[in-house]
C-alpha cells in the first residue's frame, strides 16, 4: 500500500492545511482575551487537527455509504450533501456546546463582537461557512494527487 497516495491521507493533509488558514483568517471574530500569539497559534492548530478529523469522517462516511474510497473523483450530489452535511452538522454541535461551556473549563470559546451570528441556535456564521468552503477547497486538492488506483480492491 501507498500510504501517500490514498485518498484519506490526501484529504488529511490539504485539510489540516486549508482549515489552518482560515482559523487564523476567522481569528478577528473571536474573543481570544489575553491569550499570547503563542497561545492563539496553538489553538488555531489545535483547530486545524479537529477540522481534519472532522474531514476525515465526512470523508469517511460517503466512502462506505457508497463502498468506494475513491467516490470525489465521480461525486455525485447526494454524495457531496452528505460529505458538506456531516461536517456542518458535527461543526454545529461543538459551536453550539464550546460556546456555552464555562470559561473556566480551558476549552471552549466566545465571539467577538464582530461575529455575525444566526439567530435562534447562537451560533457564529463564519464556522457555518468554513464548512462549505474548507471541504469543497480540500476535495479540491485532493483530487489532483497522484493515486494508486481509483478502484477499491
């Protein structure tokens, strides 16, 4: 096996570093209080692991449901729902509960003033977004490497 050519690997990487930017870009909406750029850098990392993971069983998801690793080289539009709705239902989720823990758990976090929110879940508008650009950039990417195969075995 080809660890480097797998489709999985590829939607790691290129997510893990598109999600990087944009949490550093989406930085000015959010109250980071006293937090150092060392802090904030970690944290925008930290970010960047879970929006990959998050990828990765999007991913993961239409694969089996489609019992075909290879599926974004032929998506077809139920498979890109699935793919953009588990990351954004999964996204809706951890906003809706890290924006409501205490402050004193060391997790979680508030918007800045400069957040537009959508009313009646509270949640931020711009982490809604990133699930719909980040995944579709990713796939994007992802599907210009170099593969083994495009078949299962």
């Amino acid at each position: 096996m080809n660890f480097d050519k797998q489709p999985e690997v590829h939607v790691a990487i290129f997510g893990f570093m598109t999600s990087f930017i944009w949490e550093f870009l989406q930085m000015p909406f959010f109250d980071v209080g006293q937090a150092t750029y060392w802090e904030r850098t970690l944290g925008c990392t930290q970010a960047s692991f879970g929006d990959a993971g998050i990828l990765l069983v999007a991913y993961s998801l239409v694969s089996l449901l489609k019992r075909n690793r290879y599926w974004m080289f032929d998506p077809k539009i139920w498979m890109l729902g699935v793919y953009l709705g588990t990351g954004l239902t999964i996204t809706l989720v951890i906003e809706i509960f890290a924006t409501k823990v205490p402050r004193d758990w060391d997790w979680g976090w508030r918007y800045s003033d400069l957040m537009p929110v959508i009313p009646f879940v509270d949640v931020g508008l711009i982490p809604i977004v990133m699930w719909i650009v980040i995944p579709s950039i990713t796939l994007w990417f992802a599907r210009r490497q170099p593969q083994v195969d495009r078949k299962d075995p």
